[in-house]
C-alpha cells in the first residue's frame, strides 16, 4: 500500500463529495466544522517533534510552524509513509488488531498524528456545536449552589449573556485519552465562545508518548492550563482516585470524554463494568458534569454505542445531542434498517489534503457516533431541544432519498428528503412525513 509522493499534486482545498455539492442547497448544512489556528500550528510542531528527520533540517524551520512548507511537510509524510498506511488499515478494516499496532513507542507517534488527529478533533467539536445550537449553556451558568453571579450581584438567568468576572473552573477527565483530541475540541468550543476558561486537564492513556504529545499541544494552545498526565489503565488505584475527585464539589464543572474507548473495551467485561460503575456516580453527582462521547460510525460500534446511551440513562445521566430533548429508549434499536450516527463537512487544511491524497481518500465529508449527555446538576441551565433529528436516509430510487426522523420517543420518514441534510441535524420542514411504527 505503500505511495509514491513525487506524483501527489499540491492543490487548495478544492476537492468537495457529492454531499457537500448538494449542500449547497441547505444553509444549515453547509457550515463546515472548522479547526483552530492555534491547534493546526500545535499539531504540526508536534509532529515535527516525533518525526524522524534530522535535527539539522528541522532546526531551519523552527517557529513557522504556521506556514505551510510542501517541501519539509513531504519529506516527513514520506518518513512516516509505511507506519501510516499500516494504520490505516487497521483503523478502517482490521479494528480487531488494534492492540497489535506499538503506539506506545515515540516513532508511532507522527504517523498516528498525521493520519487521525484532526479528524477526531473535529468529530469531538462538533458534537460539542450542534449541542450548543440545542441549548447547552456555557458554564458561566452552571453553579446556582455556588451564588453564580454577575458584577452587580445578581443571579444569572440562563438567558443572559454576561459573562463572569473571573475564570470559570472547568476540569476534564480524558478516558483513553490518547493525543488529547477531545480536550482540544473542549478548548476550542469554549475559545469561540469567548469563555475565560481556567482549565484543569486530567489525561488517563496507556501510551506514555502519545500523552506526551498531548500535554505539549493543550500547553501550546493555553500556557496557563495545568496539564497532568496518567499512565494507566481504569483497574488501577490511581486512576480511580483521578476519576472519583470532587464528586461533591458544585464550584465547578467536570467534563468527561471518551473518545474511540467503547468499543476498544467491549471484549473486557470486568473493564466495561468498572468504567459504568465511575459513570453512575457522575451521573448522579451532585457537581454538575458532561460526558462526551465518539465512536466510529460503522454498525456494530455506533449501536454499541446506541445500547450504552441506555444504560447511561438508566443512571440518571440526560442526552443533550444527537437526541431531540426526551431521555426515552431509543426507537432506533428496535429496528435492524439503520443505526445512529451524525455525518457533517470538515475544512481541511492544506496538509491533511496531502495526507488524505497518499492514501487514496477524501475526509472533508465525515461521520462518527456522537453523544453528549448531562448530568442533573447540569441540567438547570440547559433548555430543551425540540423537534425531529435526521437520523436516516434512505433512498426510495436512483435520484430520491428520503428521510428517517426521530422525535426521541418514534420514527417517522419525510419524503423526499431536502438535498443536503446531514444526519443528526433537526429537520423543522416537515411536510409529507409519515410515522413508522
């Protein structure tokens, strides 16, 4: 599988899936998740870390990690080009020999940075928007208990829009944390949203180099965080002492993620029941605490995933996306048509381009099994979503698809479905729709 890159032509960012065409047609779906500028420079500068190449070449381009260089950037993808196709392979054909790949060693590294981490920031982002667009409310909010107030005194309402004196407190446990894509999304979700955000990052992984590259991106994007670093598996005393921390402590908001951890797991029951068991406390924990959620969007991991929602509200914990507001069973998993995943446009930087063109693929046009859920301390702030989410498409013939909508308690098929709707959007047009029993 391995490519030469003398022939991969340099090209903008021109090359659009037929779903992005038609999305033209759709304001709502043609808003492409777009990553930080910070995040692309940390990204690069890690990578130049992990790369093979000499520290002489390297040394030549220290401090433009903000500028695209064909030529640097080709002579790393070329030294990393055989371990980024293994991965590949085994991340989209051969999942069951994960645990084979040795990303626990530093030459592993780059190649797994250049392949898959700014996807799955974006995938983790945004879950983290299309949340906020339904009424997750920032955390300058969250803390009723606490006396969260503005500068004259009074009690925020959730309506307002006054921002706090001071840093909100905000701590994130990363479960498997790997390169640290999901505490990157969090960053840049609350950046854009201008929320003064003293973070507490708190990463739990079994690969000590890829937490190594974890912490040096959050310190590059915000100097001021506090970074630790766990080595470490869920069985282990340490971890469950990070995990189990300020269960009682309303001053604050704990955010939780797992991101491509679930289905890792499944084949580990004693693993799959110590991690619910840390869960069900948060989810009945008096501080107010998210749980974010990615897994692939292929069948068995994204119902896998639609079978763990059960169980998550079962223990008390509420779905703020992709479901439409009502924490009941999911009607999807009683039927075997289709399953539940998102899909959104990413706009990819010039170097993933190139990345995607050795391979032989297109990721501007992604998909994943999102959720974030809340727990009830956080729930005061947040307002209900309504509507029915897009959660199919099937297609009726060669030109007409419809669409397969969940109301959070059936589905019902609209037809024919409007061009460019991806799925977990909510769907407000809904003429000729019919309900499926």
């Amino acid at each position: 599988m391995k490519r030469s890159l003398k022939n991969i032509p340099l090209q903008k960012n021109t090359v659009q899936s037929k779903l992005q065409k038609n999305a033209k047609t759709n304001s709502r779906a043609t808003s492409s998740t777009v990553l930080d500028p910070q995040i692309l420079v940390a990204w690069k500068k890690a990578i130049q870390k992990f790369s093979r190449l000499s520290p002489e070449v390297l040394a030549k381009k220290s401090g433009k990690h903000n500028e695209y260089d064909s030529g640097l950037w080709r002579k790393i993808l070329q030294s990393h080009s055989q371990k980024l196709s293994e991965l590949w392979w085994t991340y989209t054909q051969e999942r069951r020999d994960l645990k084979r790949l040795p990303l626990n060693t530093a030459a592993w590294v780059g190649p797994y940075l250049m392949g898959f981490h700014l996807p799955n920031i974006a995938r983790n982002l945004m879950i983290l928007e299309r949340a906020g667009l339904r009424g997750l409310v920032e955390p300058h909010f969250i803390s009723v208990k606490n006396g969260n107030k503005d500068s004259r005194g009074e009690v925020l309402k959730p309506e307002s829009t006054l921002p706090l004196q001071k840093p909100v407190s905000v701590r994130h446990i990363d479960i498997g944390a790997g390169a640290g894509a999901c505490s990157l999304a969090l960053w840049s979700y609350f950046k854009k949203r201008k929320v003064n955000v003293l973070w507490g990052w708190e990463l739990i992984d079994r690969s000590r180099p890829l937490l190594q590259a974890a912490q040096g991106m959050l310190e590059d994007v915000d100097p001021h965080s506090k970074v630790q670093t766990l080595f470490g598996s869920l069985h282990e005393f340490k971890t469950k002492n990070i995990l189990m921390k300020h269960l009682e402590k309303p001053s604050q908001l704990n955010i939780i993620s797992m991101s491509y951890l679930w289905n890792e797991i499944q084949s580990n029951p004693s693993l799959v029941l110590e991690l619910l068991r840390y869960l069900k406390k948060w989810g009945q924990s008096k501080a107010p605490a998210w749980l974010l959620i990615s897994e692939p969007a292929a069948e068995f991991s994204a119902r896998s995933a639609q079978l763990l929602r059960e169980e998550l509200i079962d223990q008390g914990w509420l779905v703020k996306y992709p479901c439409p507001g009502l924490n009941k069973p999911c009607p999807m998993l009683a039927t075997q048509v289709d399953w539940c995943y998102s899909e959104f446009t990413m706009k990819q930087p010039t170097e993933m381009i190139e990345v995607d063109q050795f391979l032989g693929i297109t990721r501007n046009h992604l998909g994943v099994s999102g959720y974030l859920l809340v727990n009830r301390a956080a729930e005061g702030f947040c307002t209900p979503s309504v509507g029915k989410v897009l959660v199919g498409k099937p297609r009726l013939n060669h030109r007409v698809e419809a669409g397969l909508l969940c109301d959070g308690e059936a589905l019902h098929k609209i037809s024919p479905l409007e061009k460019g709707l991806f799925r977990g959007l909510i769907v407000s047009n809904q003429k000729h729709t019919v309900n499926i029993k």
